[in-house]
C-alpha cells in the first residue's frame, strides 16, 4: 500500500488508514454508501457510533475531511485570477457551505482582477453575521486593492439574498466608491446553490 502512494488507494484503503482497521472501514463505507462525501458531513456524535468507530477515530475521519477542504479553500495564492462568479464560487463553496454559523469574507483584487488577499471579515451565528464596511475599506487601502467581491454563506441552506444582505452590499458599494475601489460582485454561498448580486442584476452601474 505505501509503495504505491496515497494517491492510489481506493476508498476503503484510503479509510483503513486512517481508522488502522480495515474491517473497521468496510462498515464504516457502507454505512454511506461507499460515499467519502457523507461520512465527512456526519456529525461527530452520530458518526462515533457506526461500528463502534469511536470519539478518537470519528475525529480523525473529520478532520481529514475538513483538512480537504480546507486545502481546496486555500490553494490560491496571490498569483490566483478571478474571471467570473463561478471562480469565487469555487475558490469558496468547500469552505463555506458546510459550516453551522455565517462567516463573511472579503476578496482583495487588482485592477487586472489578480487575488491579492482573502480575509474574513467577520464571523457570526446562525442567521447572521456583524460586518463593519469601514473596515473592509480599510483593508482595502491597505492592501492597495483597485477592487473586491464579498463572499458569505447563509447556513439555512438557501442562498436567495436578504434585506440585510442588500443593504450591506450598497453600503460598501458606496464606501469604497469614495476612494475608486470598486466592489464587483457580492456572492452568498448555501447548500441549495449560490446567489450573486451581479447576475441578478443588483449591483450598482
């Protein structure tokens, strides 16, 4: 197994190695059928107790499939360019669509569109988060950005924009008009899909 490469394992081997029980993963695989996917959005209390799998290996199954995401997230570099709303979607969505709480971010960009920065601005609870635009600004200025997308999930699981959503979307617009810095795109990410205030036509011309 290990003279081939993780790379070349299949599922089940793949599973083995993390729970050093190879019986242990069969079950655990079947449990979702065969699907990785699934047994990465278990929760950790209901995941322990297929076949007796335990609080220490449910975390390490979880953990491995949040290390995934997360690495999927972060594997942009400052050399990254963003052409469309779809690159923002993906860039995003394994970060964001699984979390149980609202997190906004902010994506800093040169006037060629190239990514200088993604910082989260603000992380809240369930139906909300507190976004102070003046700091978004702020890093902006900062940073030397010409232009930015803000990017926030909605834990519901349904992306359509809310009032809130809307109102924050003009206030930036306008802060960062003040100082030539263009906000193109506002984008909410869920588990039912994704919704972007350009497409929709919402953003100011």
């Amino acid at each position: 197994m290990a003279s081939r490469g993780v790379e070349a394992l299949s599922d089940r081997e793949l599973l083995a190695l993390l729970t050093d029980d190879e019986q242990l993963a069969e079950v655990v695989l079947s449990a979702y059928d065969g699907s990785l996917a699934r047994i990465g959005d278990q929760p950790e209390a209901r995941l322990r107790m297929v076949g007796g799998l335990g609080l220490k290996r449910a975390r390490m199954l979880l953990a491995a499939a949040e290390f995934g995401r997360r690495a999927v997230a972060s594997g942009g570099s400052g050399s990254d360019f963003i052409n469309t709303g779809d690159d923002v979607v993906r860039l995003f969505r394994p970060q964001l669509e699984r979390l149980s709480h609202e997190e906004c971010w902010v994506v800093y960009l040169t006037s060629s569109n190239r990514v200088i920065e993604r910082y989260r601005i603000s992380q809240g609870g369930v139906t909300g988060t507190v976004v102070d635009h003046r700091l978004i600004v702020k890093r902006a200025l900062e940073l030397l950005a010409t232009q930015l997308i803000l990017v926030h999930n909605h834990p519901s699981g349904t992306p359509e924009a809310s009032g809130q959503d809307k109102t924050l979307t003009e206030r930036v617009a306008r802060a960062a008009a003040l100082f030539d810095i263009r906000l193109l795109d506002h984008i909410i990410i869920a588990r039912d899909g994704d919704f972007s205030f350009l497409r929709e036509g919402l953003m100011g011309r």
